[in-house]
C-alpha cells in the first residue's frame, strides 16, 4: 500500500525507521512559539501545512525532517502564533462602508461634527451625499443646543450643509441623523409615520433628522448599492480584518447585494478572509432567495459559508430602544421597542427548520433576551443540533441566564462593549440591573453556556487584542477603574482566547475544520508580537499582528519598519 501522505509524529517517526520514502513533504512549516488550543498538546515549536492544512503538529526537529526542496520555512523568531482569530459577529459591508465614510468615532462634540462635515461637503459637488460613521452622544464633552434626551438635531448640521445630503449613522448602528437635505429628498417631514418598531423622533411637530431602529430603513434610498460596490466594500474589509489578524468572521446580518457579491468573490477565488455569513431576515428579498435555495456551505475552498439567519429583536441601550422589563432608570416613560413580531420569529424557526438553518438573534435588554429564550424552548427542547445563538445578550434578567445553557443556546458577546458602554450604562439600567445582568460572561461560563466573542465592528474598532483586554479587565482601554467594572465576572485570558478561537468556531458548526491547531484542522494562524496569555496586563494593548496565515498562505505580513 502506497502512502501518500503522512499526518503524525508518530507515524513519520515509524516510516522514517522502515526507510519509506513514499511521504511526500509539506508545502510549508512554521517554527516559533505556537499555542494550540487542543489540551493534548497545548503549546509546540513546529506546524507542517500541507495542502491548506496541518499535517503535523509537534517539534522543530521532527517538522524540519519532513522538509523538502520545495517547502517554505517560516521562522517566527521572537512572534507568537495563535489559532487564526475567529471575530463571532462583526458587519462587513459596514466596515467597508465606514472606511469610506467620514471617521466621527473621535469627535468629543457636535460642533467637531459639523466640521468634519461640511470639511468633506466643500471638496463634493452639489447633491452628492455625505456620510459619516461612528458618532455617540453619550461620550461627548456636553449636549448640543436643542438637544432631544441627548441626541442632537439637524438644525446646525442643516445650516453648515444646506446643499449636499447628510446622513450620520451612529455608532451602534440603531440610529441615524439626516440633515434637512437629506429628509427633503426622502421625503421626511411632519406627516410621515414611523414603520413598527421605529422612531421618528420630533421636536415641536416636526422631525429632527433623528431616526431610530426600523425608521432608519426610511434612509434606504440614500444607502443602496450594486453588487460592484458591494464588492469594493468587502475587499476593503478583508484586508482590514487580515491585518488585525482575523482570518474568520461572522457576518451579523448581510444584505441580498452583499451576499451575492461574498458568493461570486468566493466562487472567483477573491475571497481570502473566511466569512460565516448570516442571511438578515429583514431584508425579505435576502430571506425569501435563501430559504428557497438552503444552505451554502464551504463554498470557495472553504471561504464561505452562508447557513445561519439573523434577526433583531430590539435596539440598545444608547439609543434606549433595548427592549426592556422595567423602564430605564434615566428615562422612566420608556421600556425600549420590540423590533421584530415574536410571532413572526416563531414562524421563521418553523419554516427554516428542515433546511437546518441556525437562528441568531440579537438581543440586547433583558426583556428581549427573555423572550427569545421563550420562542426558542420548544425549538430546543428536541435532539437536533440547533445551535441557536443570542447576538449580544448583554443585560439579562436575573436567572434567565441557566437557559441558554438548558437550551443550548450560545451567548454570541462582544466584552469591547462593556468598555465603551458600562461608564454611562449604568445611567440606563441603575446599579442593580447592573451587578444582575450587565456583560454576566463569568456566571454564563460557570452555567456550562458557550460564549463567542467578536468585536461588533463597525461600532467597534476591528481591534481583537482590545476585545481581549477589555474580557480579562473589564476596564476601559484607558485602563479604569483600578480592579475593572464588576471584577467577579472577568474572564482568564484563556477562557478568552478560547472565546476567540475555538468558541467562535463551534459557534459556526466548524469545530472540526477551526479554532485550534491540530493535525487535519485549516492551517489558519494568527501570529503576535508578544505572548497575550503571559505579557504583563497593562501591555496587551500594545500586542500588534506580525502575521496572518489562512490555509498556510500569508494574507498579511506586518510591513517592515524602512531604514533610518
């Protein structure tokens, strides 16, 4: 018997003694400092990748005698590599969008708003749009004049850019600002209706400009695009998210346009990130062509998997349209919006069942995390495996943790939020609502629930190693306060790592192909500058990404520094 490959130490150790010459060597071995994730073996000095995958995982010495003339060696010299980093939700048609638009995520104020603005309006011709991303009252230096409940209105962003239509998106993407040229071509004023489970919000009888959670679709005909446009956003995020050393994300909720344009990129060999896309269930025309067609899988050498729906449930906190039990604590005439029929939730579970499509659904306030468990129990009740998830479950009501684990669901998380909300989150929810069930990853973990971890981007930076840093403090990245927010529910930096790696995979049914280093697995690798499990806490922060590995090939090399 002929073998043509060899996949073990154990068996190229008893070929090499029996003279067999059959083995044919890897198309490439990584030596350095490489942790696994697989509890066999946890941390090697040596992977061979044969083709896209390993083929040996163990010491320097037995990889390098499988070398062959052709093999590439990749030394790691003083780098450390990972499992390919798995990001469990992020938008990438909003990272491309948003690396395009003007960067508000800086701005201390309206006024520095405006200036970005009408900076990027005076070099535009007249009637051309300007967009503008990631902006949050909520980490302003004070209110703007006229405010509503914090938000600012059109009124100074009309008068600086009377000419061009603006619309701001903030940055937990459940609201938007248009100015006034931007309502006259919609057709926006006082006798327009909001769609169920929106917001137009006015002021004096006519609309500010501030659109919440279902009203923003009223701004769609500012926001489509083509599939070529689709396109050129996705290249722009997955060389984005290669660089920050994501070699796998979950796509939370991806249009009709920007699914075809994933397929034909995949189907073309222009994909090279890996993407676990979710069908969003709002856009009908995206859920009707899916459900009719069933899932996609592995599409593209593995680039491309489409077998999951997203839903949202609610909004969230900043905006105070997460749906909630009892009204938050800085504006008692309000318990948030339920931003998708229960019953229709229900009706998709059923219709989608026999093409096994996983459920995701975002869930933000406690009582919109109650009542999807509610909808999901009789579904998870029988022996498939479903693997429904809850996108966010960020505030839950006090015991309503245990049932993700009795159902089976996972809590897909982003800790980066508990760095950026939980200062002013505690206005919305109040201290006990807080210490219950804000950001719980500890006592979800101590439950037996699955955590995923992803970075929410664009409404958060693509930034894992912040990701990381904000699970095992739960400070902000500005270090506060001392012991963190809540400490009791810190994660080890183990346990987020495996949020980032092999979580995320069984998250996305790939377990058996992600998420660790062993022999058979796709050789994704994510190599840093220092060692996140052992560096000193207060430089995580400065880890940097020096590699990116997906199926052995390089997608990103940190560039060298140029000679002084």
């Amino acid at each position: 018997m002929l073998i043509a490959r060899c996949y073990s130490a154990a068996c190229f150790s008893a070929l090499l003694l029996a003279g067999c010459s059959k083995a044919a060597p890897p198309d490439a071995i990584v030596t350095g400092t490489l942790y696994t994730m697989d509890p066999a073996q946890p941390r090697v000095e040596a992977v061979a990748i044969d083709n896209g995958r390993f083929s040996y995982v163990g010491d320097r010495a037995a990889a390098m005698a499988l070398k062959g003339p052709e093999t590439r060696v990749i030394d790691l010299g003083e780098g450390v590599a990972y499992p390919g980093l798995i990001d469990a939700h992020l938008h990438v048609a909003g990272i491309g969008a948003a690396m395009r638009a003007v960067n508000l995520s800086g701005a201390d104020s309206f006024a520095d708003i405006i200036e970005l603005i009408a900076a990027r309006a005076a070099n535009l011709r007249k009637g051309v749009m300007v967009t503008g991303h990631g902006w949050h009252q909520s980490k302003w230096r004070e209110s703007p004049p006229g405010s509503v409940d914090g938000f600012p209105t059109h009124h100074a962003l009309s008068e600086a850019v009377p000419l061009n239509p603006v619309i701001l998106e903030h940055a937990n993407g459940h609201s938007v600002l248009l100015n006034q040229a931007a309502m006259d071509q919609l057709g926006i004023d006082a006798r327009t209706l909001a769609p169920e489970g929106g917001v137009i919000v006015m002021q004096d009888g006519e609309p500010t400009g501030l659109l919440h959670e279902t009203a923003i679709a009223l701004a769609a005909p500012l926001q489509t695009y083509d599939q070529q446009t689709a396109e050129e956003l996705l290249e722009l995020a997955q060389r984005h998210l290669l660089s920050e050393g994501i070699t796998t994300a979950h796509d939370a909720g991806a249009l009709q346009v920007d699914l075809a344009a994933q397929t034909s990129m995949a189907t073309r060999g222009d994909l090279v990130v890996r993407l676990y896309s979710m069908v969003l269930a709002s856009d009908q025309a995206a859920l009707d062509e899916w459900l009719a067609r069933g899932p996609l899988l592995g599409e593209g050498d593995h680039r491309l998997t489409v077998r999951s729906i997203k839903v949202q449930a609610d909004g969230a906190l900043g905006s105070r349209t997460a749906w909630l039990h009892a009204p938050y604590s800085d504006a008692p005439d309000t318990t948030g919006v339920l931003t998708y029929d229960l019953d229709a939730l229900r009706e998709l579970i059923r219709a989608s069942r026999g093409d096994q499509w996983q459920i995701n659904v975002h869930a933000i306030g406690d009582r919109a995390n109650s009542a999807v468990l509610e909808v999901f129990a009789p579904f998870t009740s029988t022996a498939e495996d479903h693997r429904f998830r809850i996108e966010h479950a960020q505030h839950l009501r006090l015991g309503d943790g245990p049932l993700f684990a009795s159902q089976g669901v996972i809590a897909s998380m982003q800790p980066i939020h508990l760095s950026s909300d939980r200062p002013w989150a505690i206005d919305r929810l109040g201290q006990q609502r807080i210490d219950e069930g804000a950001y719980i990853w500890r006592d979800l973990l101590s439950s037996g629930v699955v955590v995923a971890s992803g970075t929410d981007a664009p409404v958060e930076p693509v930034n894992p190693m912040a990701n990381f840093y904000a699970a095992v403090t739960r400070k902000t990245l500005a270090g506060h306060p001392k012991e963190g927010f809540e400490p009791e529910q810190k994660l080890s930096r183990a346990e987020a790592l495996y949020a980032m790696t092999l979580a995320g995979a069984y998250a996305a049914f790939e377990e058996e192909d992600k998420g660790s280093i062993e022999v058979g697995k796709l050789a994704d690798i994510t190599v840093l500058s220092q060692d996140i499990l052992t560096v000193a806490e207060s430089v995580i922060l400065q880890t940097e990404v020096m590699l990116t590995l997906v199926g052995g090939e390089v997608a990103y090399q940190r560039p060298t520094p140029s000679a002084q």
